[in-house]
C-alpha cells in the first residue's frame, strides 16, 4: 500500500479540453478521490449525473457549477456537495487556474459506470448545496489543533464527511490510533507529519495521505508554519466518541470507535 502519494497532473487519466485535467488518486469501495485540475475557459464534463454522492472541495481558483438549473459558485477553500442524481456540470470562468478535489461515495464496485450524461435539469428536490467556511465555525482543540466542519450527516452526507483540519507550528492530532472506516488527508498548507504504523512521513502540498480502516496513525505539524490539511472520511461513523476532534462539532454528526495502539 502507497500511504503517501503524489498529485501528479502530468499523469492523469482524465483529459479534457483546453488542458483540463483529472488524476484519480484512490479508488476503493468507500469512495474514489480524483484531482482535478480546471484552466481559464475549461469545461468539465458536459451536463452529468453520477450513481453516487460526489462532493467537492475547492483548493485554488473559482469554480463554476451548474446543479440542476441553478449555477453556482464556489471559492478556494469552499465545498460543493451534489447528491447522487443530480444533474451538473462544471467550468472555470476566471483568469487564474482552478483546482478542487472530488471525492465520490461510496466508490466503483464492479462495472458500474460512474458518470451518465443526460439532458435533465431535474434535481428532484436532492440537498444540494455550496458551503462557504463561516467566521466562528472553527473549533479549537486542547491540544491547538483547529477543526472547520464543511459537509456532513448535517447535509444529508451519508456516504463522506470532509472538513479541513489546522496544525499550529508544535502541535499534534490524538496519539496512534485506529480507526473502522477510510480516512485521507490533503495536504492545503505547511507541512503535516504523519507515522503510518512504524514509519514516518513529512507530507508537503500536493500530496495525499491515505489510511485505510484499522491501519495506526497520528499526526503532527512537521513545519515552521501552520499546517492545514483536507480531511475525508468515509463512511461517516454513526457512533459518537467523544475523544475524536471531529465529534466536538454538532455539523459533523462524528463518532466512531478508536483505538489506540501502541507499537
């Protein structure tokens, strides 16, 4: 298992016009991760709707996007949330490159086709939604660690929950632990340290962190600056755990059971 992998445009599976691209960094049963990468003037794919959830989470740029018969838009460190069925399609009307993560719950089992074109407006009445970080929202740890709740069982995110951790310069997430469901970390900002099991890592921007269920890790700010990382979990535990940084935030319906391992 590659636990530390590298956003590489150069190679990616998805070519579209006027240089947009998409690189699938992970594909598991929980979901499929895909970076996408939108120039000034490119389109994503023509109007779509896909079998499962699929959720954005803007890094660079301005994205536009059309949900149904409303179009949106979306600014570097917002989320987009399109439920299963929902027509869409997205393109960049800015001057500057656009660059977001999709992720897309629960993932490809099988042969089943990921993406049916259509020529509906129709949402059908599904909760979508553009969330923008709200002033007074973030929450900080004992510890220092912030927590910035995005998209959730709040907003009908039954199948993933994103929100974007920050780690001060000296600080730390919870001890080695393990988890029952996938998580996966983006690195926005800074540098994130991370062991996964007995080896560690210094993860810089441009890279993902992926940490299957029940493998052990922790976390910490390797840097001289703050870190600020894209945190995805898949499935969202159901389960309430007080210990866990995300359970703090009544938007982010958290829990699970953790445990903490020692090696």
């Amino acid at each position: 298992m590659q636990y530390v992998r590298p956003i590489d445009f150069d190679s990616a599976e998805i070519v579209g016009d006027k240089g947009y691209r998409g690189k699938i960094v992970y594909s598991g049963e929980t979901c499929m991760l895909i970076a996408t990468q939108v120039p000034p003037g490119a389109r994503g794919p023509q109007n779509h709707v896909h079998p499962m959830d699929q959720l954005y989470f803007v890094t660079d740029g301005e994205v536009t996007i059309k949900l149904g018969k409303d179009v949106r838009k979306a600014a570097a460190d917002s989320a987009v949330f399109i439920p299963a069925g929902v027509p869409h399609h997205n393109w960049n009307e800015g001057n500057e490159s656009e660059m977001h993560l999709e992720v897309l719950a629960p993932g490809r089992v099988g042969a089943r086709q990921v993406l049916e074109f259509t020529d509906s407006d129709d949402a059908r009445g599904l909760p979508y939604a553009v969330v923008t970080p709200v002033a007074g929202q973030t929450l900080t740890l004992d510890g220092g660690m912030t927590i910035t709740p995005l998209v959730g069982r709040d907003r009908d995110s039954n199948n993933a929950l994103i929100y974007v951790g920050g780690l001060p310069v000296g600080t730390s997430g919870p001890s080695l632990h393990t988890h029952e469901f996938d998580q996966f970390y983006v690195v926005l900002e800074g540098q994130l340290g991370v062991q996964v099991g007995l080896k560690e890592y210094t993860v810089d921007s441009q890279y993902i962190v992926v940490l299957p269920a029940g493998v052990p890790h922790r976390q910490w700010n390797a840097g001289q600056e703050t870190e600020r990382h894209l945190t995805i979990i898949a499935p969202p535990p159901e389960r309430r755990n007080s210990e866990e940084p995300w359970d703090i935030s009544v938007e982010l319906h958290a829990a699970a059971h953790t445990t903490h391992v020692a090696l």
